[in-house]
C-alpha cells in the first residue's frame, strides 16, 4: 500500500485479522484486492442468500467460496491510495463488516452454509 495513513493501514490489517480469527478462513486479505471468480465458483453461490453489501460482501463471497472448497490464491498487488474522490466507507458499511463476520461462523455453526 502506497501513501496510505497509518490509520487506514491498521484498519485494513484489523479488519482482515479480524475476519480470519472469527471465521477461520484462510485469507490475508478478504476485504480488498483484485478477484478473479472461476465460472464454476459463481454458479455455485446463490446468490439470492448473500447478504452483505459494502467491504463485507467481498469477505462473505471469499468465505462462501472456501467453504465450497475452491481454491483460492493470493497474488500481491501495489495499491496506491486515491488521488481523486472520496471513501465510500461508513459506519454502517463497518458495522456490517463486523456483525457479518459472526453471522458466517454462526451459519457455519448450524450447516446453513
């Protein structure tokens, strides 16, 4: 990461461990990147039973891929923050990001996913 605040840093690093301890899945970052779906990886989610919006829709899509035992590889990428625009996160997008977390384990827990 590139001319990002030392905040921002530890929020995305917080985020992503937070969402590996909790849902055990073994990504180092789930809430950003570049992602590259297989077609046999999107045929499989319903998506009609994915709830998430926001920085949590990527960790809930890497998590409902990795329960379904994909593959999932990892490739470094340079991200220099913005020079134009604003963030779109809010409290309500963090917020989500932090409940949707348990809501993974919670089904996990009870088959539903």
């Amino acid at each position: 990461m590139v001319n990002w605040p030392l905040r921002r840093l530890f929020l995305s690093y917080g985020a992503n461990l937070y969402a590996r301890l909790v849902t055990g899945i073994p990504i180092k970052d789930s809430t950003g990147g570049f992602k590259a779906w297989s077609r046999d990886v999107l045929e499989s989610i319903n998506f009609n039973e994915v709830q998430s919006q926001g920085y949590s829709f990527q960790i809930e899509m890497n998590y409902r891929a990795w329960r379904k035992q994909f593959k999932i590889h990892e490739h470094s990428i340079i991200f220099v923050d913005r020079t134009i625009g604003e963030s779109k996160m809010s409290r309500h997008i963090m917020f989500e990001a932090i409940w949707m977390v348990w809501r993974l384990r919670i089904w996990r827990i009870f088959g539903w996913i």
